[in-house]
C-alpha cells in the first residue's frame, strides 16, 4: 500500500446497523472502484439502487486532509481508513445569563453537537490555495497525540489555540466550524462525542462597571463544567478576537474604564486554564491583523493568513456552484464544466465543449484580480439568475448563459462597490482594498491565458 486515505461514511439516522457491518458493506462496493478522488462525495444516486448499502448509508465521502491536490488514487495501491458517523440534527443551543442589574437576559455562546447536520460539507466547500486546511487538522491532531502521551507542556510548549486572521468574508469562521466537524469525526475513537463552543466575544463586556470581568470569568466556568467530560471533544470559538484587544487598547489609553482591562485579563487567565484541559481546541478569528492583543497572539500556537480566494480557487468556487444549481435543475445540463487540468492539457484552446469553462475562467481572473471575497463569490451565482437571466416561471438557463450572466453579475457588483465607496465619506481606512476604488482596476492586471499558475497566485 503506497497511500493511505480517510473514508467518511455518513450513517443514516434510522439506521440501526453497527459501524462494523456499514464498513463490511461500503468496502466490497469501493473495492470495485478503480481510482478514488480525494475530496469526492458519493451520494444517493451513487449508491446501488436498492441495497442495503443505501438503505443505511447516505454519503461516502474521500477525504482530501492528506492528499490536497485532489490527485486520483489508485484502489490497489490505497490503505482505506473508515470513520462512520451519525449527524447531530439538532441546532444550536443558546447559553445564555442574566444582567445582575437590570435582569436582561443576553446570549453569551452558542453549543453545538457535533458532527451536525448543518456543518456537512462545509469542509469540502472550503476551497483555499494553500495548505491551510491540511496545516490546521495535522497540528491539532499533533497537539491531541502530545496530550494523549502525556508530553509535558513546561518542557515542549503548545496552547491548542489557532488563530486565522484575514479580511472579512474570505472564510476564518466557517474554516474554524468545518475544522471543529472534521475533528469530531477523525478523533471520534478518542473523543466519543464533541461540542462547538461558539462564545460572543461583543457580549462579554457589560456596560455596568465591574460586571465584564466577572462575566467572563462565569462564561468559561460553562465551558470547564462541558469540559469536565474527557471523553468529550469541546473546540472553543471565539469569532473576531481583536474585539477584545480593541477594548484593553483603549482602555490603557484611558478611553475605557479600568473594567475592561480587567475582563480582557480575566479572559486572557481562562484560556491559560483551559491550556490544562486536554480535550479543548481553541479556535479564533480576527479581521484586523493590527489590532490583535500581544498577550493573545503570543498564546496562539499557529497563526495563518486567510486571503481573497486566488483566479484558481475561485475559478473552483464558481465551477462547484455551476455544479449544485445543474444538480438541482437550476441550470441545464447539457455542457459541463472542465477542471482547469483539464483545460491546460488541452492548451487553453477554444472549442464548442470548452466555450462555458473559458468563459467561467475569465470571470475567475477577474473576480480575483479585483480581490473579491469568497462571501461575495458564492453570492455571483444567486445575483446572476435573479438580476440577469430570464424570470419566467420554469426557465432553465443553458450553461453558458449562466455564465455570461455570472460575468454581468460580477460586472454589475463592481460598478455597486464603486458608487458604495464614492458615497463614503468615512475614513480611508474604512473605504476598502486600493483595487477596488479605481474604474480602471476594475478587472486588474492582464494575464495570459495560457496558464493559471502564472496569474499572481
């Protein structure tokens, strides 16, 4: 065996099937495959028709942790790691406390079990240049292999804090959400069952004096109590953390009472306490680099940049959602979108076939010249058919009206960011990216067509 690769199977929730007899049904049905795709979902209409292996089994998903490039595996030569797993469908459960003073009750977190229903295939959605998906699993899965091994954290230090930092809408939180569902599945062997912790940070800080420090203090005693469980898995979110370091800035200017400096201090003691907690991940996100705590970031063990997806993610982003709306009868599907591989191989020439997947790459190039988020680029696909497409009832585009309408809809929401920035009267730290201001940067730099490894990736 040259290779080995995870394969996660998604239990139907009626089933009552052991994990072992779903593995002694999904593997004889693999067996017959001869490639495996990293990052390829198997789903119903995948699965034999009428079969036990349906009737039990609602997804069979390739991970892609260990083989990024989403190159095919050869079956004969592929050591298959299974993880079975039910999903969780219920929602979030709200934790809330109540304002000493006035009696107002607020939420402070959200908890979530996991694996959940709603978090399935965020993973795979994710789609980022760099290694950043693959980083994040193989350091937490390190810092639980220290832990179990009892390695002594005064010796070799490690906090089990990850800090994404990066521009609003590229993807940190639901990076931090999909990474907290992925590690309940791959370490549901150690951890039997696992909780999202989501904490809001803005509501950690009351506007009664004296009250944010021990707010603070109350909310991560929730999190101990979740925690004293060592069979649990808790990954601890804590979303736009510079929120925090604004606060003790300020305060240390003398902006913000003396309170605020003790909050950010007591928060800064409990996720030191947390350190001791062998079964807790903590997970943070921030929009403004500059602006992080010195305190916090020194905690953080790794501390990765999140961008604006580059021309070949993006170009992957749009093809995904080009693939969902054919899925779902929104979009005919007569034609089909080529992987980029496929179009280099063919040198970029220009066919009937490869017409819709040129065009599909140069609404790529562009989106991503002009450093438009991942947000903003699975929002194209929605504008496209609302605002430039035919609204009769039951018209299905051909593909490459879809995609002439993908490249108006883009053109349509840089012209709307343009006239967005021209009425701000705000500071120009406020007024976005420099690539945005200009009508003459609106599609970027040229270049070649010819390949997309040399468009500034």
């Amino acid at each position: 065996m040259n290779h080995r690769l995870h394969i996660e199977v998604v239990q139907h929730r009626q089933s009552r099937a052991s994990k072992d007899h779903i593995i002694s049904l999904v593997h004889p049905f693999l067996a017959n495959l001869t490639v495996l795709t990293p990052g390829v979902t198997l789903r119903g209409g995948d699965l034999p028709e009428s079969s036990e292996l349906k009737e039990n089994v609602e997804a069979i998903t390739f991970c892609d942790v260990e083989h990024p490039d989403g190159t095919d595996l050869l079956m004969v030569d592929t050591e298959l790691l299974y993880h079975v797993f039910k999903l969780e469908a219920f929602g979030a459960a709200t934790e809330t406390m109540t304002d000493s003073n006035t009696g107002e009750e607020f939420v402070v977190a959200e908890i979530l079990s996991l694996p959940a229903q709603e978090l399935h295939g965020l993973w795979e959605s994710l789609l980022f240049e760099s290694r950043l998906k693959e980083d994040t699993v193989h350091f937490v899965e390190t810092a639980f292999e220290f832990a179990e091994h009892g390695v002594d954290p005064n010796v070799v230090g490690w906090n089990r804090v990850v800090l994404l930092h990066g521009p609003p809408g590229t993807g940190k939180t639901s990076l931090c959400r999909a990474l907290a569902q992925k590690l309940s599945v791959r370490l549901a062997e150690r951890f039997p069952r696992a909780r999202l912790i989501e904490i809001n940070a803005h509501g950690l800080f009351s506007k009664w004096f004296a009250e944010s420090g021990k707010l603070v203090a109350r909310v991560f005693e929730r999190v101990r109590d979740i925690t004293a469980d060592p069979r649990l898995l808790a990954c601890v979110l804590v979303d736009e953390v510079e929120s925090l370091a604004h606060a003790r800035r300020a305060a240390l200017s003398g902006l913000e009472p003396s309170d605020s400096i003790r909050a950010v201090n007591a928060l800064l003691t409990e996720l030191d306490r947390l350190k001791r907690c062998p079964n807790v991940l903590v997970l943070t996100t921030s929009n403004v680099t500059g602006a992080i705590d010195v305190a916090f970031a020194d905690r953080a063990d790794i501390k990765r940049h999140v961008g604006p997806p580059t021309a070949r993610a993006a170009y992957e982003i749009l093809r995904g959602c080009c693939a969902e709306l054919m899925l779902r009868g929104c979009v005919k599907t007569h034609e089909r979108v080529f992987a980029l591989s496929t179009l280099k191989s063919s040198s970029w020439k220009s066919s009937a076939a490869a017409e819709s997947s040129l065009q599909l790459w140069e609404v790529a190039r562009a989106a991503a010249s002009a450093r438009l988020s991942g947000r903003a680029l699975r929002r194209l696909p929605f504008l496209a058919r609302a605002l430039h497409l035919s609204s009769a009832p039951g018209t299905v585009p051909e593909l490459r009206a879809f995609v002439a309408a993908l490249q108006a809809a883009f053109d349509s929401h840089m012209r709307d960011a343009e006239d967005f920035r021209a009425d701000d009267a705000g500071p120009d730290s406020l007024r976005g990216p420099d690539s945005l201001r200009g009508p003459d940067s609106l599609r970027g730099p040229e270049v070649p067509r010819g390949d997309p490894f040399s468009c500034g990736d």
